[in-house]
C-alpha cells in the first residue's frame, strides 16, 4: 500500500510540475500581433517575397500564436526610416540592409557589403562561425535593436551605365547611384555617388538625375527595366560581392516575448537567409540570358586595371571610415582576418574544384 502511495504521489508531482511549466511563458497562449516594416516595394520579387515567407513560417511555427503583418516601403514608413522606425517601436521588425544607416551606426556598412569584402559563403560563415553575430548585435545594442541576418544576394553586378568605362577616368565627374562605402569609393575616383530607394532608381536614370546605377543583379534589374534606360551593364560587383540582409527587431519587444517565440524568430531568419541567396541564384542566370539575348544589352566585364584602383581606393576608404569609430575598426578587422584565413582554405577546396565543374 505504502508502494502504491508513493507511486500516486511521484505521479502528482510530475503531474504538477508539469501544470507549473504550462503556465510559464515558453508556452503562453497569448497571441501577438506586430508590424514588419521593410525597404522593398510591396511584394517586390525575392526580397519583398522573403519578408512575406518569413512572416508566414513564423504564424506556422508558433501556431498562429506571433502574427506579422508585413508592410512595403512607404505604406507605413518610407524605405530609408525602417531602422528609425523599429529603434523607436513604430514597428517591432524591419527587413532591410544595414548600409542605409551608416549615419546612425558607423559600422553598420560591414554588416552589409563592402567593397572587395566576402562573398555570401565567407560572410554565412563569419556571421555564425567567426564571432560576426555578437559584433552585429553589439553594434545595434545603443539602438535598442537586435539584428539577424536574413538573406543575400550574392555577388552582384557591377551596374548600368549610359557611357563605357574604358579607364578610371570615365569615372570623373560620373553622379551613380551606389550606396554605403563603394559610394565612398565613386567619390574618391572623382565621381559622386547617390543614395536612392529602389523605386526611384528607374526614373533617376531615365531623367539623367544619375548617369549609372548599381541595384543587385540580372534578375532585378530585368524587374526594374534599368536595360531600357541604360545601355552598357559591367560586371563584377566590387562594391558588393555578396551583400546580406538583415531581419531587426526592436529589443523591448523580443524581449517581452516567450522564449519558444524567440526561437522561432531566429530559425525563421536563418531559413529566410537561406531561401533569399537559393532564389537569387536560380534566378539571375536566366535573366542575365533574356538581357543578352532577348534586349541586346551589351554586358561588359570592367578593365582590369579600373578594378585594381577601385580596388586600392577601397583600402584607403576602408582605413579613413575605421579610423572614426572604433566599433568600425573592431568589425572590420574580424572580417578581415576571418577573410585571410578563409582564403586560404578557398584555394584548396572553391577554388581548387572549379574548372573540374564546368
């Protein structure tokens, strides 16, 4: 009898325990609804579409328990007031790149692209390998906003252009829209770069407001019509060799959300990084086939030697912006180092196997 009593009892207080942890915030019913803001126009292919995919595998994941409406760029906030807009808590996420905000966070341009940087694979690898996660979140922190990384575009191409660039000094004088520090660069070759939305790029160049423009790659830039206001499309993308994303979310707000939902945030961002550079890539060949084929753009590889001076006038632009902040520098020189090793590694594997793939 005694057995059986301690039985029943060890029964109730796995029973009770278990009634303990219902309660507890990780499995909350409460439902929340929030606001994701982005820097696409609405529904805009791939990156629009990675936001809307990431909304819903979240209302899957939690079981409808996190809703997130999503909003494209000016239905709730301009494209460029994302960051502004989930510090303050206008709206709990945002999906956007990180070089907009370089006036706001001077490293924020890393977390993005740089000219001559890493690649998609190098930069997955230093973001949840080599330390990149922590830098990221500690550089956002003073703004109240934790960052995941969500997405990339690869490397991207070089841009459109009404005259050809022949030599450096084809870029004197050039007004291009180019953001972040390979706007920076532009300048110092003697141009001036413009920072513009993705909306009004087409109309820019249309209008001679700009006389060349860099967006992302075949796929968006056939989606834009840039092939009927531009004549030359270069090739490689220095300014951005593998541009990624970010997913923020305003810091008050994640934190006040149940841990299991927290979870769900970031494996959903991870999932959308992956989906957003899958796209990319299934996507461009065809369309850089229609620009060739089907528009006759004359797609040019950029001369090698005003690769090598942008190259040169990226250092110096890398050590003046460093050379103000010291979050920037401490960024930059983990990437840096994470790039050198991993090169080396590159040339024994990447590298190494490319012309076995052709």
């Amino acid at each position: 009898m005694f057995a059986l009593w301690c039985a029943l009892l060890l029964i109730f207080s796995s029973c009770s325990n278990d009634s303990k942890q219902v309660s507890t915030p990780q499995t909350s019913s409460r439902i929340y609804n929030w606001k994701l803001i982005t820097s696409w126009a609405p529904k805009f292919p791939v990156l629009g579409e990675g936001a809307e995919k990431f909304a819903q595998w979240v209302d899957s994941a939690s079981n409808g328990r996190l809703r997130i409406k999503v909003y494209g760029a000016g239905e709730l906030v301009p494209a460029l007031e994302v960051f502004n807009a989930v510090s303050i808590g206008t709206a709990e996420m945002g999906h956007t790149a990180a070089y907009y905000w370089a006036g706001k966070v001077p490293s924020a341009p890393l977390f993005a692209a740089i000219p001559f940087g890493m690649n998609a694979q190098q930069f997955n690898a230093w973001y949840y390998s080599g330390g990149g996660k922590e830098l990221w979140e500690e550089a956002y922190a003073p703004q109240g906003v934790i960052p995941f990384l969500c997405g990339n575009t690869g490397v991207q191409m070089g841009g459109w252009f009404n005259k050809e660039i022949k030599s450096v000094s084809d870029l004197k004088g050039l007004k291009m829209r180019i953001p972040g520090w390979g706007g920076k660069v532009i300048t110092k070759a003697g141009g001036s770069a413009v920072t513009l939305a993705g909306p009004e790029i087409y109309t820019s160049l249309e209008r001679g407001v700009i006389d060349a423009t860099e967006w992302i790659g075949p796929y968006h830039d056939y989606k834009l019509g840039l092939h009927k206001v531009a004549k030359y499309y270069y090739y490689p993308g220095w300014h951005e060799p593998g541009t990624a994303l970010e997913l923020i979310v305003n810091k008050k707000a994640f934190d006040a959300l149940p841990h299991d939902l927290q979870e769900i945030i970031r494996t959903a961002a991870a999932r959308t990084n992956i989906w957003i550079l899958s796209e990319f890539e299934s996507q461009n060949n065809t369309y850089l086939q229609k620009l060739i084929n089907e528009e006759k753009v004359q797609v040019k590889e950029f001369p090698k030697e005003v690769l090598m001076e942008l190259k040169k006038l990226a250092k110096e632009v890398a050590e003046e912006e460093t050379a103000k902040d010291p979050q920037a520098k401490k960024v930059y020189d983990s990437m840096m180092a994470f790039k050198k090793n991993i090169l080396e590694w590159n040339k024994k594997s990447e590298d190494a196997m490319r012309p076995y793939l052709e």
